[in-house]
C-alpha cells in the first residue's frame, strides 16, 4: 500500500468492476477499517487463467491479514489474527558514545534508551549528567506478532549507574518508584529537553558572544537543532507567549505552583495553540527550538525565576509526590527484591502476578491497535 492509496484504488487497479470491488470491500469490512490502513501494509493478487481476480490476501502490520477468495462469483473472508506475545528480556550495557549505542550493543531497538530517558527525566538530566562508562540495566516487555518482534512495552525495572550513584525505577501498580518507595515524578524535569548538550551555564558573569561584554547568564544553554521539540518542565500556566524585544527572541513563560516561573527562550515557534492562560502539563511540548533574538546559532535558553529571582536551574530540588502507602511497603520491597534479582542475574524472571499479566494471547480484535507502548 502507497501513502494515500485506498482499497477502492487498489481493486481497480487490478481490473475489478465498481460493483464487484464494493462486494470485496463489504466483505472485508467486518475485519479491516479501510481508513486505519498503513503505508507498507502488504498484498497480493492472483488471477485465474482468464486474468480475472481469484483471490486477495491482505497483510495488515502487526494486527494478522485478511484471504478474500472468489468462489462461484462471490468473495468469501477468512480473518486469521496475528499471535501477540510478550516477553521480558533484560539488557545490560555500558555507556561508551551514546546511550542509543549502548542499546543497539545490547541488541535491543534504540527506542529503549528513549523509553529510559522517560522513566529517568525527573533524575537524571540526559544531557548533561551521561558519563563515559555509565553502566545500566533494564528489564522490559517486548511485543512479538508471530514470533517476530512488533513492539517494545513497559520498563519494568531500571538501573542506572552514574557518578558513583545507583538510579533505581520499578514500576509499581502502573507508576515508578526508586528502591525505597518513593514515586519518581516530581514537580520538575532535570531538563526541557531529551538527549542534547549544555552549551553555557548558569552564571553570575559570563562573555556574551553577540554584545562582546561580561553580563549575568540567568540561564542554562541546551544546543539543539532548529526544530526539537521544547517541553514544559512542571505542569502550570502560560503567562505569555510572544516576542521579546531585550533579546530573547520568542519565548514562553509558565507560572508554577510554589512561586516558580520557567522561560523558554530564542524559539524558532510555538506549539499549536499555546496561548496566555492556557494550562500546561508536564512533559507537554509548548515550542521548539530555533534562534531568535540574540543567538549565534540554534539553542534553548531555559530560565526559571522563585519569587521573582533568578535561580540556577540545576539546582532545583524535585518534589515528590505521595511515596507508598507503609502498609504496601513490605510488599513492594518484596517485588522490588525479585525484580533486582533479574537484573544482576540478566534472567528476564519476573515475579508471579507480573507473569500472568505477560501470558500468549491471540489477537482477537482485527481492527484494534495493537501498539502496546507507554500506557
């Protein structure tokens, strides 16, 4: 299937009457939504020895495929469901480049160290806090369609070595929390941004490299290309969202509970329909980067203001949420215990309420989404 090819299209291409082609696509329906069809998703035609149209066999991605035969002039369905399993597997693997390669070393898609770099934002800033000879582990769901990899599901259990500390996530009852129980989201993101650098610091007296003179830098500089996407690093309200004429270029300000305001600065543009008013969530992309105002080049000056005082954004402690209640504590030290136990072994084992959730099972459902990614 080509981008923006229709079935109609298809049949007709292959020679099938207007009437005939609205049969096939009747008896199809029941099993395929022609509108969630994908570039790629494959067919195949075979034609009788007077070149008319025998049969069609649709191969829909990850979901199973449709065999319309034509007997006796009438097209008869036959549904045969993709078998969706999914197993854990864990990884291991040490940071030499980048994250992404340290994945692909392990064998695993590199979606994963995006999928870490989720479960982690609210610990470790994935662009400044990386190390050479980091070491992590990871357990996690991979989806398989007939025994052929699909998707990637769930982190279940993380840990990242870095500086000498352990960065520990278990996902507990569908949220994260480290080793002692306490919920990994905060009211902070390390960073506005995934998987860049730190081009110029927070500082109190800095070169400036378009005004040439010793000015304060109240923010942080991530280099980015024009383009990634900016996001909101605590969920609140957009104060403003224009151009800023004292060199900023476009920049978003967002009011937080506690005092707190964030700024994004020197954008290329804003999200779609980012407004004054508007209420944020964390994670939300607000803009993107660019290099408006007074840039050398494409990067995201990220400011935030406590109480009408600049403040280096580094140094904000995370808040966290509500920990787990102590009446679970002994058992999520429990699932915790046999969850580290599988990543210092590298046995993808799992504790038993955790296996029959991963259990084989057709499916059933041919016009469902099949994705099982962040849920």
């Amino acid at each position: 299937m080509r981008s923006g090819q229709t079935l109609g299209q298809v049949f007709a291409d292959l020679g099938m009457g207007g009437s005939d082609a609205q049969a096939a696509l009747d008896q199809m329906r029941p099993y395929v939504d022609p509108r969630r069809l994908k570039p790629g998703d494959v067919y195949t035609a075979t034609f009788d020895s007077k070149a008319a149209l025998a049969s069609f066999e649709l191969q829909l991605e990850g979901r199973g495929k449709i065999l319309l035969a034509n007997t006796e002039g009438r097209w008869q369905p036959t549904w045969d469901p993709a078998e969706r399993t999914v197993m854990p597997r864990v990884v291991r693997g040490e940071l030499i480049s980048s994250l992404e390669e340290a994945v692909r070393a392990g064998a695993a898609e590199p979606e994963l160290a995006y999928e870490m770099a989720d479960v982690l934002q609210w610990d470790l800033d994935f662009a400044r806090d990386l190390r050479r000879g980091d070491r992590f582990e990871v357990l996690y769901e991979e989806v398989l369609m007939d025994g052929e990899y699909h998707d990637q599901g769930n982190i279940i259990a993380v840990r990242y070595f870095n500086r000498g500390k352990v960065i520990e996530a278990y996902r507990y009852e569908d949220s994260y929390y480290d080793g002692e129980g306490r919920p990994l989201k905060k009211m902070f993101l390390r960073a506005p941004l995934r998987f860049t650098r730190v081009t110029s610091p927070f500082s109190r007296a800095r070169f400036h490299p378009v005004l040439h003179v010793n000015r304060p830098h109240w923010g942080v500089d991530y280099g980015a290309p024009v383009g990634t996407p900016v996001l909101a690093t605590a969920n609140g309200t957009v104060v403003s969202a224009g151009w800023d004429s004292g060199g900023g270029g476009r920049v978003v300000k967002v009011r937080h509970p506690n005092g707190y305001i964030t700024c994004y600065l020197h954008l290329s543009r804003f999200a779609d329909g980012l407004r004054p008013g508007r209420t944020v969530s964390q994670g939300e992309v607000i803009a993107y980067v660019g290099a408006s105002g007074l840039a050398t080049g494409p990067h995201l000056d990220y400011r935030v203001s406590l109480n009408g005082q600049w403040i280096d954004p580094q140094s904000i402690s995370g808040v966290p949420a509500r920990p787990i209640a102590g009446s679970q504590l002994a058992a999520f030290r429990t699932y915790r215990d046999e969850l580290r136990g599988s990543l210092e072994s590298g046995q993808p084992r799992l504790p038993a309420d955790k296996q029959l959730r991963l259990a084989t099972a057709p499916n059933t459902d041919p016009s469902a989404d099949t994705r099982i990614g962040r849920r």
